[in-house]
C-alpha cells in the first residue's frame, strides 16, 4: 500500500522533522531545504503554526513532500490534507487514524515501538512505518533484530538520529529512510539560521548518498 509515496520516501532517506513556532519561517526553510537538494519536509503538529505553514510550504512549492507529523488525531488529519500536507505521520500507532488515513488514501507512517505494533502496520498492508523513539528504544540493533522476524517491512526511524550515528541506520536494508531535526531545529528556524540549516542539510544528504553507495557496492 501507498507504494508511490514509498518510493519517494526511500529515494530521499533522510527526512527532516520540523517543528516551527512562527509560520512566517515557513517559506524560507522550506527554500533551504530545496537549495540543499531536499524536497520533502515533515511539518509536526506540535505547534498552532503547522497547519498553516504546511499550506504556505504546499503554495509556494509545489514540487515539494511536504507532510504532517506528530498527527495524534482524525482532525489533524483532515486539517493536515486540506492544507496540502501528502502525507502523514504520527508517533504512535493508533489503529482509528491508521484506518482512517487508509480509507482516505492517504499516506501514513505510524510510529510503532514493538514487533506487536510493526504487525499491525503489516497486516494492513503498510509497507513502511516509523520507529519511535529509535534511539531510546536500542537503535539500529533493534531495527536488526525485529526486521530479521517481521520480514519484507521497511521502517523510518526516528528520535535521537543525527550525522554521528546516520550510517548505523541507513546501511541497513531494511531503513527505507531516517527522519530527525538535527538539520533544522526548531531553534534554528526562530533565529531565522536558514543557511545553517542549508548547510546541515546538504552535509546530511551527501552523507546519505555515501552510506547508500558503499552500502550497494
Ligand atoms: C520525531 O517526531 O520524529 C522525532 O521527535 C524527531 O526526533 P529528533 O528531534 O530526535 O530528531
């Protein structure tokens, strides 16, 4: 299911979550973003801003993934999709926005912490979910372990991935794509360091190409 979406996420690999208080910083980080080679953006539902920053992101670029993250309910869906947001992720994995995000046909990666949770992401067809809070919950050799059961699923995590320990995750077959905010904290975007996040960006994707290229050679 949603194999398009899937396809592009894994071409990616890395997708940056957002967290942005002022919606007015929408346009320019989602402008270093593209100048750093990264179309794709997971705006999180974590501020009163998101709604409208994804539909400012959808506006003016058009091209770009723009998504929803942090989606705890069917209403952020709705919100998240009428602003433009093509799909959506959450940190957990609640079987009522699953269902609801499928009926729609709408992209979704819940997050999921256990081998229960991943299996209900397989049996509705899911191809990738999120693994949160990656880091906290054993890392990559956690990812190692569960994939090597729970076969053919992909995962996306996130939670404490940044540029020191990136290859430990995306050298592994089953990591569709890393997600994190090391290149464009949220402080970051307040102070307006729009070409720090550009240069981090850039630094995170040439690093991404390398892993994969050394991880396929
Ligand atoms: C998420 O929602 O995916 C995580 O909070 C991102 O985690 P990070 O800030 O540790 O990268």
């Amino acid at each position: 299911m949603f194999e398009k979406m899937n396809e592009e996420i894994s071409k990616l690999g890395v997708i940056p979550v957002i967290v942005i208080e002022d919606a007015k910083n929408a346009v320019p980080l989602a402008e270093a973003l593209e100048k750093a080679g990264l179309k794709c953006a997971e705006v999180t539902f974590r501020t009163d801003a998101a709604e409208e920053s994804i539909r400012q992101i959808s506006e003016h670029f058009p091209d770009m993934l723009v998504g929803a993250g942090t989606v705890l309910t069917k209403e952020n869906v709705d919100k998240a999709v009428a602003a433009g947001a093509k799909f959506i992720v959450s940190p957990v994995f609640d079987p009522e926005i699953v269902d609801y995000c499928i009926e729609k046909n709408v992209p979704i990666y819940p997050g999921c912490a256990t081998p229960s949770e991943i299996m209900q992401g397989i049996k509705r067809g899911l191809g990738i979910v999120k693994f949160f809070p990656a880091a906290d919950l054993g890392g990559a050799v956690t990812i190692k372990a569960i994939a090597s059961a729970l076969r053919g699923v992909k995962f996306m995590p996130t939670g404490g991935i940044n540029r020191d320990n990136m290859r430990d995750y995306l050298s592994m077959d089953c990591v569709a794509a890393i997600g994190g905010s090391w290149m464009c904290k949220s402080g970051f975007i307040s102070n307006g360091e729009f070409d720090r996040i550009e240069k981090l960006t850039r630094e995170a994707l040439y690093s991404a190409d390398k892993i994969r290229e050394e991880k396929n050679s």
